[in-house]
C-alpha cells in the first residue's frame, strides 16, 4: 500500500508525527503525508499550494481532502440533476397537455423549475469545490482533527487515546474514484460516531491504522477496554 | 442444598432463596394477567375451552417461572462468575470479575419482610444490569458481595504490584486473595452524607413532581364517578347548589383563589410524599472509590457507583431551590441512568442527591473529585464575549422590528402590543441568560454553568473527555464568536450538555488547543 508513496521522508514542512519519531510512527508508518499516488507528492508542496486560497489550511499541518471527491459528487449530483430535468420537462408537458394554451400557473411553474435547475447546478456542481477548500484534517500528537464547512464551519479535534475503533467505508461511486469515508469512533454521546468523507483509499488506511495502533497501548491496562 | 447455601466454599453452586418462587409467580401473575383473567372469565361463564386454553398457557409460563427458579444457579470459579439456567434453552454467562463494577440491591417490602433482596450484578457495558439474581437472602448477597469485591480489590492489587500489566497470572491472584481480605475490611464505609425528613420535605415543596400524582388522582376520581353513572352536567349542577344564593363576583374571586390555593398545597404535599416515599433514609456512603446511595421507605433501592467512573457532576438549582437554598447533584457514568426503568441506575445518576443545602455542597464536591479544590465563587469565570448579550437583544430587535412593522402595516394592534411585551421579555432574558452562563478550567476539570430559572452548574473530567468541537455560525464568524462543546460518555441524566456558545473565537480555540493537549495526554 505504502510502496509508490513514501517519497517525502524529510519535508520541510513536515507534520510533527516525523518530527517526534513516537515509537507507534516507526512501526505503523508516518501517516501524515497525503501520499496518494500520482497526484501527491509531498504534503509540503500541496500545502503551499493551497495555503493562499483555502482558508481551513491556513493552520499548521492541515491536509486537505482528495480533490477527486469534486469528481465523485459531481457524478452524483449530475445523476439527480438529470433525473429532476427529465422528471420536471416531463410534469411540464403533462400540465400543458391538460391546459393549453400556456397560462400564468404555468409559467410560474416554469420559473420554478428553472430556478431550481439553477439551484442544483450549484449547489452540484460548483459547491463541491467550496465545500473542498473549507475541509481540511490534521494528524498530529494532539490528535486528530477535522475542519469543515462552508457557512456553518465545524472543528472537531478527538485526542488520540480516546479513539476506540475505526472503520473506512466505500460506496460504489466511492470505489469507481478511489474515495473512501473514514468513521473515527469514540466512547462519546453526542460525537460519538465521526465520520471524514473525500479521502483516498490509501490516506483513509493509512489513518485507520495510524490511529487504531495509537490506541492499543491505551487498552491494555483496563483491560477490557471500557472507556474511563 | 438448605445446609450449603451459606457457606461460601469457592466453586460451589449457589441457587436463589426458596421465596423467589413466590415473587416470581407474582411478578409472573403481573405479567401473565390477561390469560389469567381470561381462564377465570371462561370458567365463570361456562364457556371452557378459551378457559382451558388461557389455563394452559398461564399453567404453561407459571411452570417456566418455576423451572427458572429450579434450574438458576451461580458460582465463583476462579475470577469468573458464572450463572447457569434452563432447561431447554440452557443459558450459561461468564461474568469476569474484573469487570463487575458494583452490585446494587433492590428490597421492596415484602423482601423486607423476608429478609431478602434483587441482586443486581453490574458491568461497565450497556445500560442493563449484566445479571439479575431475583431475589437472594440477605447472608448470601452479602457472603457474595465481600467475595467478588476482594477478588476485584486483589486483582487490581496484582495489577498495580506488577511492573508489567500482563504478567498478572491467576496464581498470584489466589495468594493475593487471603493477604488482602482483612485489609479490604479495614477499609470500612465511611458515611458522607444523609438527608433528613425536613430536607426532603424542602424538596417536595421546591418540586412540582406531585402534579403528574394529582392528574392521575383526580383521573381516577372522576373515572369512579361516571362509572356510578353520573354525568358531569349533574356534578357541576351540584357543585353549584353548594355555592351561596347570588353570589357575587367577589365571592365567585375568593373561592376561584381559595381552590387554586387548595390544589397548589394538594400538589407540594404529593410531592413531599413523592420524596419521602423515594428518598427516606437517604445514606450516601463511601468505601475506597465505591459510592453507595441507599434510600427507600417502602422499596429500598442500594446502588453503588465508582468514583473513578463518574463521566460528570452537574449541580441543579431549580428557581425555588434557589429561594429555599437547597440543589440536587446528578452525576453521569458510562451508560445507565438514562431514561431506563432500572432502580438502581436511576437512583444512583439521575438521583445522585435528590436534595443538598447549599452548605453542604463544598463537603460533597470534596468527597467526590478530591483533586479539585471546590469554591464556585472562586472559580476563574470565563464569561461570554463581551458582546454577546448585544448580539441576541440585537437579533430579537430586527426580528421583532421586522414583525411590529408587518403587523403595524395590517393595522393590528394587539399583535404589536403583544410583540412590544415579548420583545421587552426577550430582552430581559437573553441578559440573564448570558450573565448565567460561565466556563472555567481548573486542576483538569471544566465547568459550566448555564441557566436562567433552572441553574445548572456541570464539571467534567478533562481526562475523561472524548473529543472536542468548535463551532460557528455564520453569526458566529460575523462577530468573532465561536462554541466550544466538549464530548463525554454519559447518558445524559444530567440533561446538561457542555457547549459553551458566544465565547471569543481566539478564547475558545485557545481552549480547545489546551484541553486538546491535557486529554491527549491523559491514558
């Protein structure tokens, strides 16, 4: 899984996990670089690159999603824009069948329909990318931490030792891209269940198993593994 | 077996007392009401075969109840507790000793009366008791209890002696056994706390839990009337023969007053009752980490909660609590205590301390996380931006504003009239509110306080704390504000959850980077 990718062993702007050289780093490998095969090649590179403009890199060390996930939701979303274009043409036409001429019901439906159209092709096609500048995740020795959204913008930092298992799932669209949504799991009520949608397969591994071979020598002296 | 069932020889089965059989089949009888009345119906009506039909399946559970009992077993093998039951369905459950956490009691009165008790044997995991012996003698609970709690207390003894956790073999664990049980016994209760008769009574007075009694009461009272067939068109015509002949509207006033008077004393003193029932001869008392609440006039309730395990304090004081000085105290642990129906879950979180006066909380806070030096008044309050209060009146202003303008357009002027009281309550509320609210950090705990009528003052262990968030609203970012809510595992009879909104941004990401680093910190 590592084999393509571990090009960047000394970056200048390294994440911290090289820099301390924990005993868990050495044998799970450094997850923090995004190393996700051709596209990535060092995580120092990518974050200049994307520091003037993406506001949730703007700290130390963030990563940002694969920019495939662009791809993936606009396959998606093109997918419903189609089937309501279709569905919406297809309603038109009923109504005009049944009264015609046009009158104005019919052109506030039309108007309607054009705005919604309109709606869908932003919010499906171009809110994916202001959606992708706004999310942005850090590995480090804190923990791990996640910042998203674009009106509404959510920070959620889960200290390493309180991850209790993970899981990395993928949908068939998420397959066909290389994505996968890794569900950070804590002992928690309210965000107990933390989900990071739009990496690539190998970051969301990677991160799976960096942080559940983080929280194994945690488990060992309560031996049961019951959150404290 | 009679003969054994005291002794406490390790691997031997135990099985429950002889009178389980009876609350079984009465609990059982509860349960299996319906056929049962139905068996009784078809005899008395002579139509028998539906009789012999329920008869056989009431027969049929009753026999279930009995075998349950005949076949229940449990014993101690090693450091592992094992129940056996069934016949048919054998079920046979390890409970690994390390991972009991405490073993409450439920006693109702007919319990008393017989000198036994529920055993309720309870893990880390899950909001259900992990096994519930119903019901043992009292000299067995306790002959168990002092077993599983040595073996726990050697256990971890062997844990903390041994350099490396692993190496904690089950040899070592049955020398430790012997060695450590007197000094186990040393470490006797201690008791923290008591409430007395007048401080429930406080309670009752500051509650309004008689309410749902009275709805209920007065329900069933006017059930009983109509089922003796009397319309409520006569009742009121008869209530109204016992009114003076032309009364006048100031006699009507009185008599409206004196009734609602009637019912608010009827209330209190259902709720007084309501305590009292619940919380007579309320002991809180502690043996090394382990609390145990043990309260209960007619059914007494014993349930025990690890210090270690607590997840969250919260400090209730209810608006007439206030006046009359007194809090409760609820405490979250993992799981349990929710909204379930357990005695002993409710009673040991949702009910922690039913009732506390104010001068008693220092000495509790204490007792209950020693490492923090308690004084609510000098704690280093953070408040709210300074321009909070501003940003929720100037929001109600725009949205009234905008509202009055509507209505003042349409030429309804009650609507504005209405508008101008609400907003000018809105006002006033969203002051208090933002003056109630605190956060502050001190020794590894947070506490927050929130609350205009019902207070609510929460502390949660920074080390316990499972992932910290920081939010904001477009508003939020408008005025460079953001909300720090911090995640615990609890169940939430606290009904408080810690977020604290309006905070600075760079306050709060400070904060967040703070707890962050102490609780990655802690293992």
């Amino acid at each position: 899984m590592l084999s393509e990718t571990r090009v960047n062993t000394d970056n200048p702007g390294g994440p911290p996990g090289n820099v301390s050289g924990s005993e868990t780093t050495d044998e799970a490998g450094v997850i923090p670089a995004p190393a996700t095969g051709e596209r990535f090649e060092s995580p120092a590179s990518m974050t200049t690159v994307v520091a003037e403009s993406q506001s949730a890199l703007s700290g130390s060390n963030f990563q940002p999603l694969d920019p495939r996930t662009v791809a993936a939701e606009r396959t998606l979303s093109w997918i419903i824009i189609a089937v309501v274009t279709v569905g919406g043409l297809f309603g038109q036409a009923i109504y005009l069948a049944i009264n015609w001429p046009p009158d104005l019901i019919f052109l506030a439906i039309a108007v309607a329909y054009v705005l919604l159209l309109a709606f869908l092709v932003w919010a499906g096609h171009f809110y994916p990318v202001i959606a992708l500048r706004h999310a942005a995740w850090r590995l480090d020795e804190q923990g791990f931490e996640i910042r998203r959204g674009v009106w509404w913008r959510h920070e959620i930092t889960v200290p390493r030792s309180r991850v209790q298992h993970t899981d990395v799932h993928q949908g068939p669209l998420m397959r066909k891209f290389g994505l996968a949504r890794l569900v950070i799991n804590t002992a928690g009520t309210h965000n107990a269940s933390i989900a990071l949608d739009g990496l690539s397969l190998e970051t969301a591994q990677k991160l799976r198993s960096e942080l559940v071979a983080d929280s194994i020598p945690q488990r060992e002296p309560s031996e049961f593994g019951e959150p404290r | 077996m009679t003969e054994q069932r005291h002794k406490s020889t390790d691997q031997e089965a135990h099985w429950l007392h002889p009178s389980s059989l009876v609350f079984e089949f009465v609990g059982g009888i509860r349960s299996q009401l319906i056929p049962a009345l139905l068996a009784l119906f078809g005899a008395t009506t002579g139509t028998w075969l539906g009789g012999l039909i329920a008869l056989l399946y009431f027969v049929g559970s009753m026999t279930a109840v009995v075998l349950r009992y005949v076949t229940l077993r449990y014993r101690l093998v090693g450091d592992e507790l094992i129940i056996d039951e069934g016949v048919i369905f054998h079920v046979h459950r390890t409970v690994p000793i390390q991972r009991i956490q405490n073993i409450d009691v439920v006693q109702n009165p007919f319990h008393r009366l017989l000198r036994v008790a529920e055993v309720r044997i309870e893990t880390a995991s899950g909001t259900e008791p992990e096994a519930v012996l119903r019901v043992l003698s009292l000299a067995e609970f306790e002959s168990l209890r002092a077993r599983i709690f040595a073996r726990k207390r050697s256990y971890e003894l062997a844990q903390s002696a041994a350099s490396e956790p692993a190496a904690a073999p089950p040899v070592i664990l049955e020398q430790l056994t012997s060695a450590v049980q007197p000094a186990g016994q040393a470490a006797q209760r201690e008791t923290i706390m008591k409430i007395s008769f007048a401080q429930l009574a406080l309670a009752g007075i500051a509650s309004n839990r008689g309410t749902a009694l009275l709805l209920v009461g007065l329900g069933f009272v006017s059930q009983q009337f109509s089922t003796v067939a009397r319309s409520w068109r006569i009742e009121t015509a008869e209530l109204t023969r016992y009114l003076p002949e032309n009364s006048s509207a100031i006699v009507m006033l009185a008599l409206a007053i004196a009734g609602l008077l009637a019912l608010l004393i009827s209330v209190k003193i259902l709720s007084i009752a309501w305590y009292v029932l619940k919380f007579y001869d309320y002991t809180l008392d502690r043996s090394g980490d382990a609390l145990r609440v043990s309260c209960g006039l007619l059914t007494r309730v014993s349930a025990t909660v690890r210090r270690d395990r607590i997840q969250l304090i919260s400090i209730r004081r209810t608006l007439i609590g206030r006046w009359l000085r007194i809090a409760s105290i609820r405490i979250e642990t993992a799981g349990g205590g929710g909204d379930s129906d357990d005695p002993t879950a409710t009673i040991a979180r949702r009910w922690f301390l039913p009732v506390i006066s104010e001068a008693q909380i220092p000495a509790i806070m204490e007792q209950l996380c020693p490492e923090l030096k308690w004084g609510e008044r000098a704690f280093d309050w953070q408040r709210l931006s300074s321009k909070a209060a501003w940003r929720t009146r100037r929001m109600i202003l725009l949205a009234l504003g905008l509202l009055m303008i509507v209505a003042g357009l349409l030429g309804l002027t009650p609507v504005v009239v209405a508008l101008v009281l609400f907003g000018a309550l809105a006002w006033w509320w969203s002051g208090r509110r933002v003056a109630a609210m605190g956060y502050a950090r001190h020794d590894g705990k947070i506490i927050f306080r929130s609350g205009v009528f019902t207070q609510k003052c929460s502390i949660a262990f920074i080390d316990k704390i499972q992932s910290v968030a920081i939010d904001l609203s477009p508003f939020d970012r408008r005025w460079n504000m953001a909300t720090l809510s911090v995640d615990t595992v609890a169940s939430g009879p606290a009904e408080h959850r810690i977020a604290i909104p309006m905070l600075d941004a760079a306050y709060a990401r400070n904060e967040r980077d703070v707890i962050c680093r102490s609780a990655s910190l802690a293992r």
